[in-house]
C-alpha cells in the first residue's frame, strides 16, 4: 500500500497543471443557477473524461416529475437536468463507494468582481488571504472553483493516477457530477438516488473545505408567499387593500417567529462543532432558523399594490419533518390573519431537502479522518453546517455512511464576489480521494 501510494501521490503531483487546465475548462462553461443552463454541455466533457479512464458512463435527465419537485417553475430553471454517473468496475465489485460532486454554481453577481467570473484566471498571490495548504503553488479564480468545480476535478484525477498507473481496485468506485445542489439538489443526486440510479456501501461528498470533516447539516424548505391585494390610485388608497402592506405584518410576524422560538429550537450534536464564526455569535448547537431572501411587488408609487410575493428559506434541524415545518409556518400567517380580515395569502412549497447527523464514532468516519491526516498531516475536527448539502440523500435516501470535504475557506469567497481556490488545496483533496478509493476499494 505505501508503494502504490508514493506512485499515485507522485503522478498527482506530476499532473497538477493538467487538472488545472481541466479545471479552467469547467470553469468557462457558465452552469449558475437559477436558471442553470449548459448542464448538458458540461456533462458532456465529464463523460469524455471518465470514458477515457475506463468508466461505464451514463447521462441521467431528471423526469418532469423531478422538476417539478425542484419547483422548476417557480424558480426559473432552464435547460435538462443533467447528471453524469460513472462507474469504475473493480475485480469483485464489492464494497461499492459513491464520491458526489455537482456541476452548478452560485449565481455570478453583477458588480464587484476584479476577475473574469468565467476566465479560471491563474496567480501565484491572493490578495483576500493563504490557504492553511499553500506550498506556493498559486490560485484559480472564478466561479465555481472552490464549489464545486474544484472537487469535481480533484476526483477525477485521483482516479486517472489509479487507473493510469495499473493499481487493481476489488471494489466499484460510482463518481456522480449531478446539479442543482445549490437549490436543493431534487433533481441532481435527489433523482439519482430515490430512483435507485446509484447505490452503495459508503460515501462521501465532495463539496466543503478542508477545515472540517462534515457529518451534520440542516434542512431546508423554500417557500413562496404570496399576498393579495385591491388595485386602486395611491393617492385614495383608504379605497385599496395594499399587498405590500399585508406582507409587511407577515414579515414582522415570522421575524419574531424565528428570533423568539426558532433560535431556541436547537439540537446537540456530541463529537461535532460548528464554525468559529457561528460560535462568536452565539450559536454551538444545529439551530432552526428563518430567511426572508426576496420581496416583490407593485408597479409605482401611485398605485396601490394589488399583489406581493417572497421567498422564505426556513432551515430545518434534523429530525423535523416537512410537514411539521410546514403547518407551524402556515400557522404564524394564520395568527396574522386572525388580526386583519383583509390579508388574503397563498403559500407554495418550492422545494424540501432534509437534515442528517452521522455518528462521529462510526468506523468509516474515523478511517476518513486517518487519512486525511495521513495526507495533511493535520486532524481536522468532525464540523456541522447550517446550511444543506445534497448529502442528505446519500445518507437519508442512499442509508450510507458519510462525510464530506472540499476546497476553500475564509479566503476563497465562496458564493461571493472573486471566488478563489487553492491549488496546492486541490492536489492535497486528489490525494486524500486517490487514498480514499484505494484503502476502500483495494
């Protein structure tokens, strides 16, 4: 095993302005979503490359009923919801390991960026910060590079090295690239695994930072709201009813909601920690939680607003169940109503993914620990999330063992604004993949 890991190390590294390059290519294909075109595109050259590594490929589009489910409509999607599935086929295909990565990207703000969003620019320097993993090898810059594009090339090359260099795995490797993950993944890994497309022992997400080995995230469901209102000039508005004005005692209602009950709605996880930035602010426990993200509605000033709609992301504690959220946030509109005869509303559910826990003390964790540290040279802490990852699919749908890990931190600006990642971050998560698939599989 020391031997086959000195020569697939020694590959990775030999080959890391390959992956670049692989990784600028990703990079310039513009999959942001909403609305999430070119997934076709994209799946296309990921196909080419696992078919070149010996892979049995497939592209899977999600079904009508799977877009719907995603809220396809309400959010704005467009384009087929493409998802490559790869399989790599070891002597007696048993155990089976599931690496996820997923092709779409946070959307590409308007202003503020200094670099091309789309170019996968390269610089010895980054102005916003070192990663704790910069041997000097430099960064790649645009969206998508530390989420999730630079995991998706990092999996890829951790299986070339084994391949290229003849090391015989016993077990099958599944590598997914699947969308959507950042509005909730129904039609990306959801599709995959409810549909029984993928399956297996253990898994592992690629989609993280290498500050923390994941284990526990919330859930989420997005809601639309929607108030109803009477048109009528702005200057007689005692003869309107003013949307804007219902959604206003909405919005006061559920930011009492979440700040007086949901912060207070928490669950302990022993063994895993949460952020720094979370602790600093108060919050070491999975915390129920709330967001009013966007607001619309009127045509102008003179003229009463006849209609008003937002979206609502309440995050979702492991263990709530979708119905539960769904009723106690129909019930806080409710208290409202019972107040003011004229508020008229609609609520939609735009799409559901659900929170997870997995043991810190599980076998598999802990071996996924070793070897990071074994390529690192670090321990990295077991972590939790606030936020989602489509990694609730693996473990709640796929009942498999889990964790996750990635590139980026503090100094990569995820979802922002000159997103950036570390090279020598990228080699350092081929290698743990590459020792990964070897100490399961081999």
């Amino acid at each position: 095993m020391s031997e086959s890991k000195k020569r697939v190390f020694s590959y990775i590294e030999e080959y890391r302005d390959q992956m670049i390059r692989l990784l600028r290519k990703l990079v310039r294909i513009d999959t942001q979503v909403p609305p999430g075109l070119n997934y076709d595109l994209i799946c296309d050259v990921l196909a080419d490359k696992f078919s070149e590594l010996g892979c049995e490929v497939k592209i899977h589009n999600a079904t009508e009923k799977y877009l719907k489910l995603s809220g396809a409509e309400l959010m704005g999607l467009e384009g087929p919801r493409s998802n490559v599935v790869a399989r790599y086929r070891g002597k007696t295909g048993r155990p089976i390991l599931h690496i996820s990565a997923h092709i779409d990207t946070a959307a590409i703000q308007e202003e503020g960026w200094t670099v091309d969003p789309l170019g996968g620019a390269v610089t010895e320097d980054n102005p916003y910060g070192r990663s704790a993993y910069d041997r000097g090898g430099g960064y790649v810059w645009g969206r998508g590079v530390s989420d999730d594009k630079g995991e998706i090339v990092s999996m890829i090359y951790a299986l070339q090295a084994i391949h290229e260099l003849g090391i015989t795995l016993d077990g099958d490797l599944i590598l997914t690239c699947n969308c959507d993950e950042e509005i909730g993944g129904v039609a990306g890994l959801g599709y995959l695994m409810r549909e029984g497309i993928v399956k297996a022992d253990y898994g592992a997400q690629w989609d993280g930072g290498l500050t923390g080995i994941g284990l526990a995230a919330q859930g989420r469901t997005r809601f639309l709201v929607r108030t109803l209102g009477k048109s009528y000039h702005g200057q007689l508005p005692v003869l309107g009813v003013n949307a804007i004005e219902k959604m206003s005692k909405i919005n006061v209602a559920l930011t009492d909601y979440w700040r007086n009950v949901l912060l207070k709605r928490q669950k302990a996880v022993p063994g895993i920690v949460l952020p720094d930035a979370l602790k600093e602010v108060g919050v070491d426990k999975l915390t129920a939680m709330l967001n009013i993200g966007t607001i619309s509605g009127g045509v102008q000033g003179a003229t009463v607003p006849d209609r008003c709609e937002e979206e609502v992301l309440r995050g979702m504690i492991p263990g709530e169940t979708f119905e539960d959220v769904k009723d106690e946030f129909t019930s806080v509109i409710e208290g409202v109503k019972a107040t003011d005869a004229d508020l008229e509303y609609e609520v939609e559910v735009i799409n559901v993914r659900e929170g997870y826990v997995v043991s810190p003390e599980h076998p598999y964790v802990l071996e996924a620990r070793d070897i990071v540290r074994e390529v690192t040279g670090t321990e990295l802490p077991f972590t939790g999330t606030l936020a989602s990852t489509d990694m609730n699919y693996q473990v709640n749908d796929g009942g498999m063992p889990c964790f996750n890990l990635g590139v980026g931190g503090p100094y990569s600006n995820g979802h922002k604004q000159d997103e950036s990642a570390s090279i020598d971050e990228i080699v350092d998560l081929t290698k743990i993949a590459a020792l990964l698939y070897m100490k399961k599989l081999e």
